[in-house]
C-alpha cells in the first residue's frame, strides 16, 4: 500500500515539475527557477523507485505469507431459511414505501427493518405502511444509522443479513446473485462498477466512479492477497451474522460518510472473507444526501477514507449529515 501511494506522489512530482516548465518558458524564470524545475523532475524518480522496491517486495517475497491459509476455495453452504433486509433511511419519503415492497416481495426475505436517521419528513410512516418494521436512531451521522441496522440485524434469527439504503439506488432481485456467492464468503459486498449494470444517469459520476475504484484499490493493496476490491463506497451488501458478531467491536459508529471504507477496512483486518458480485446500480429517487452530492464533496470524503486506511479511523467524528 506504502509502495503505491509513493509511487503516485512521485508520478505527481514529476508531472508538477513538467507543468512548471511552461509558465517558466513564457515568463522567463531564469536560471534558478530551471535548476529547481531540473531537480524537481530528477528527484521525482526517488518515490517511484522506492514505491515500486517495496510493491515488489510484498508481491514476490511477502505475498504467501499473507494470503490466506486455505487451500481449497471456500465452500460452506447456507440454509434456505429467510433473510433480514435492513434499509437506512434519511427524509426518503418519496422511495422508502417502493424499497420497502421490492424487498419484501423477495421470496427468501422475512423481514425488512428500515433505520430512519433523525428523519424530518414522513419517511418513517410510509416505511411502516408499506410492512416495514420502523426504527429510529436519534444520533445523526451515516455511521451511527448503519450501525444502528447491523445491531437491529443481529437480535434477529436470519442467519444472513442484507444491509441497503431506501433510496432505489439498488434492487432486490440482486439478492439471488448474493446467494450465489454467500457460500464462499462471510461478506459479499456489491459492486457497481460493471458499466452495462449501470443506469445511465446515476449520482455516481466519471470522477467518483475512478476515484471510488482507486481506493478500492488502496485497500485492496493494504490487505494483499485477502480480497479484491472495487467498490468501497457501494450501501449494498450481505453478510453472515456470526461474521457480523465478531465485527461489531471494530466498528466505530462515529465514523461518517466514510463508514462503508471502514466497514471493509475492519472487515479485512480481522479475516472476514469478503467477495464482490457485481450489482445493478439505478438513479436515486429524491435529492442525494451522502458522498454523492456533487464531486468537491466526494473528493473530501475520497481523502478521509485515504485518511483511515492509511492512517488510522480514530478522530473521524460523525459530524451529522
């Protein structure tokens, strides 16, 4: 991971430094502004170098040790009992009733659980109209209604739980494709990244999809060898619940926008099989109230998540919605 992100520095030393020579050709820089943009390009080649020293070295030396132990691909089958659906909300009026019938109309789904956030509007009694079973968690922030569900999820019996968000972004007859994988994995986290699964028009734009998948990357090189991952900010996922109840303690609900990075970043650290299966991903009903708002704030929510998964996830308050 160390070994990536030294490399991209360098590359953006040396493209700092190619960028500067043209205002320093049209202004006349001079001889000491040309020595710095020479020493800038040369030593942009360092972090490069040492970057990939160290990528090499996890890929060809380190790489056995920390894959996983298991031979053989995981295979431990399910029963065919029903499934929790566990649905944040937040002023989701206008989607929260349709996400919560296209749910419940899954045959394998026993209940739906919808987490209103502090809710203004009447998001959480046309969740109950539409058979949802209605929640609501006073402390603002996506980190704490997230949390929230998984703690609702678990004084259920289903021994998988499905966590989503009711904003029509996602559609329950993915869930099939969950079950598919969910004998090989503990968590199996939907990817929006299949371009013809995409809806045209989503809030997801060409810089936050490339940005997402960066880092997706990211983390995927920090625990190498234990997942692969392209979507870490993807809501829409189905995890086991005895793999939910080891998890729970690493989880911090203060944690905000960024919580979905978190979640994987715990899942990873402490042995969690997770495998991506690719998803359908639609144009939200009503306005974005998360990452997805436009893309300045993607950007800083993209760098907090770089924050924690390079650094640490303490100090990520939840500062609200």
């Amino acid at each position: 991971m160390y070994g990536v992100l030294l490399i991209c520095v360098g590359l953006a030393l040396y493209l700092l430094g190619v960028a500067m020579a043209i205002p320093r050709q049209l202004l006349g820089g001079g001889p000491r502004l040309l020595a710095f943009n020479e020493l800038l390009v040369w030593y942009s080649g360092v972090p490069v170098m040492l970057g990939l020293g160290m990528a090499l070295l996890d890929l060809f030396v380190l790489l056995s040790r920390k894959r996983s132990p298991r031979l053989e691909v995981r295979h431990h089958p399910i029963d065919s009992g029903g499934l929790t659906v566990v649905l944040t909300a937040y002023n989701d009026e206008d989607s929260i009733a349709d996400a919560v019938r296209d749910f419940r109309s899954h045959p394998r789904v026993s209940e739906v659980i919808v987490v209103s956030n502090n809710s203004v509007d009447r998001t959480m009694q046309r969740a109950e109209l539409a058979g949802a079973t209605v929640v609501n968690e006073p402390q603002s922030g996506y980190g704490r209604c997230v949390f929230r569900c998984l703690q609702e999820a678990l004084t259920r019996d289903s021994e998988l739980v499905v966590l989503c968000e009711g904003d029509r972004t996602f559609r329950a007859y993915d869930i099939d494709k969950f079950l598919a994988y969910a004998p090989h994995a503990d968590i199996v986290l939907g990817t929006r990244t299949v371009e013809r699964l995409r809806a045209r028009r989503t809030q997801l734009s060409t810089f936050m999809y490339y940005g997402n998948l960066f880092v997706g990357k990211l983390l995927e090189a920090k625990h190498l060898g234990r997942s692969t991952i392209t979507d870490v900010g993807t809501t829409y996922k189905m995890c086991r619940r005895d793999a939910l109840r080891r998890l729970m303690p690493h989880l911090s609900p203060a944690v905000n926008l960024e919580f979905n990075a978190h979640f994987l970043d715990a899942a990873l650290s402490q042995g969690c099989d997770i495998v991506e299966c690719p998803i359908t991903f639609h144009a939200r009903v009503g306005i974005s109230k998360g990452g997805n708002v436009n893309n300045a704030r993607a950007l800083r929510v993209g760098l907090r998540m770089l924050v924690g998964i390079t650094w640490s996830w303490n100090g990520m308050l939840s500062n609200g919605h």
